[in-house]
C-alpha cells in the first residue's frame, strides 16, 4: 500500500505498519491451525464458538502491539465475558482513551471450526474515539484490506471504491445471523423477511468484518446487522467510509464505537435499506 509508510506514527513506529504486521502474522498463524483445533467451546449460544486459535491469535496481536506501544489500551474480543451488556461494559471503560486497539482474533470463528474459507483477523485503532486505522486481513485468500483516516482505503494495493446501484433492487446485500437468541437474531430475521424480496439477493456468510470490507471493496452494496460489537465493525466501518461509502445505525444515525446495530453501504441505498428496516419493525 502506498500511503502505508506515510500513516500516523508515534516514536517513529507507524500504526498502520504495525496493524498489518500484526494482522499478518495472526492470519499465516491461523491458516496452519485450520482443521486442527484442540478445543471447542460454547460462548453467548450455540452460534457463539471460540477455540484455543481464537485466544492465540489475540495474544499474539496484544504482544506485539503492546511490544510497539505499551501505553495504549487494548480492547479485544477474547478478554471480554459473553453477551451485549459485557461487551457494551467494556468497551465504555476504555472508549475515551487516547489510543485504543479493537481486535477481533477471528472474526467467524464458526466458519474456521467448519472450514469454511470466510473468516478473518480484524484489527482497528481509536485515537480519542474516532477510528483512524483499519485492517482486516482474509488469510485464506490473502487478501489485506487496509484504511487510514483521511488517506483512502486499499486491497491488493489498490484503492478501493464502494459500488454504484442506486438502489435495493439492483443490489447484492449482507447481514448475519447473530448469536443473542433472544433479542438480536429474531429482529434480524424480521429483516431478513423484509429485505429478501427488495433486492437483487442477499448473502449470509458469517463474517461482518469480512462483509464489511466487501461493501468498501464494491463486492456487496450494502450490510445490516443486529446486535454486533465494537471489535465486528471498528475496522469495517473505516474501510467503507475511506471508500466513499456510509456506515451508520438502524435508525439512520452516524457510525461511532458504541453502534451495535449497524448499516452499511455504497451511500446510494443507505436511506432506502434503513427506511425498509425500519418500516419492517426490524431496525432495534
């Protein structure tokens, strides 16, 4: 990436240097644990996994960030208990530091259980609550995705650019299938049955970083989901914006660290997906 050299650096070490070597070698440590995985366990429901993999990766992404920056904050997906009110929790203890790190190890960790090759390492860095770098890294297809603030965002090297439909008819969209059985996933479905017939077709696979990257990249024109977190959407949601897209809340408000119900797209359909949502009784 040409602009990754010219990024914001502390001490001479450049932050987004530093997320795409962490996000690199979590991603190479990964792909040689594919299928082979000691342990299994169960998080918020049965849709919730995490593995050994999982915890590794984060360790090895904590280490080395804080090995650069030992001052900064550091919010991941594995040191946080089950369910929304943890994660909200943590993330309100550590939201107004100056920098602050938001880690998914492995974001979809159903499908690396399943080996199915749609899961990546998300990797994101707040100064004082605004994103300014952004990563993910796909280690099955080796694809790095990287943002900065202000400087565009890029994969293979190249910049990228959102989609151009204009509308939810002529546009492919993402969302999940989250794991609060109980609030989250029945409104998804809700807009799942809502959104369906309004466009061209929908994908569910399993990943609302890599989705997310997909919308900055032109891939899909747009993702909602219910009931994600901060580490889901940080790195995300920069990606889209550096691309010329919008990311905002179901009910039609800006992107900030605490959004949990998110929508994502080109800009063109944004008000449109977000009014179908909300006429749904689907948006929260």
């Amino acid at each position: 990436m040409s602009d990754q050299d010219n990024g914001s650096v502390i001490g001479g070490k450049s932050f987004t240097a530093v997320a795409i070597n962490c996000a690199s070698k979590a991603g190479e440590w990964i792909q040689t644990k594919l299928g082979n995985y000691a342990s299994l366990d169960l998080k918020y429901s049965s849709h919730d996994l995490v593995t050994e993999v999982d915890k590794g990766s984060e360790r090895l992404i904590r280490n080395l960030i804080m090995t650069h920056f030992p001052h900064h904050s550091f919010l991941g997906e594995e040191g946080v208990e089950p369910g929304p009110e943890a994660s909200t929790k943590a993330l309100e203890d550590v939201r107004d530091a100056e920098y602050l790190w938001i880690v998914d190890p492995i974001d979809g960790t159903t499908n690396f259980v399943h080996g199915f090759p749609f899961f990546c390492v998300s990797i994101a860095l707040a100064h004082k609550g605004e994103v300014i770098v952004g990563v993910v890294y796909d280690p099955m297809k080796d694809e790095l995705f990287i943002a900065e603030k202000g400087k565009g965002a890029y994969v293979h090297g190249k910049r990228m650019q959102v989609s151009g439909e204009d509308t939810l008819h002529g546009s492919l969209i993402a969302t999940g299938l989250p794991a609060d059985h109980q609030y989250a996933l029945p409104l998804n479905l809700k807009g799942i049955q809502a959104i369906a017939p309004k466009v061209r077709n929908l994908r569910i696979t399993g990943s609302a970083a890599l989705h997310m990257a997909y919308v900055a990249a032109g891939r899909l024109s747009g993702f909602w989901e219910i009931g994600l977190n901060s580490w889901d959407l940080a790195a995300g949601a920069l990606l889209i914006q550096e691309s010329g897209g919008v990311v905002g809340d179901t009910l039609g408000q800006p992107y900030h660290l605490g959004v949990r119900n998110v929508v994502a797209s080109n800009g063109l359909i944004q008000k449109e997906l977000a009014a179908a949502l909300q006429a749904a009784g689907a948006a929260q």
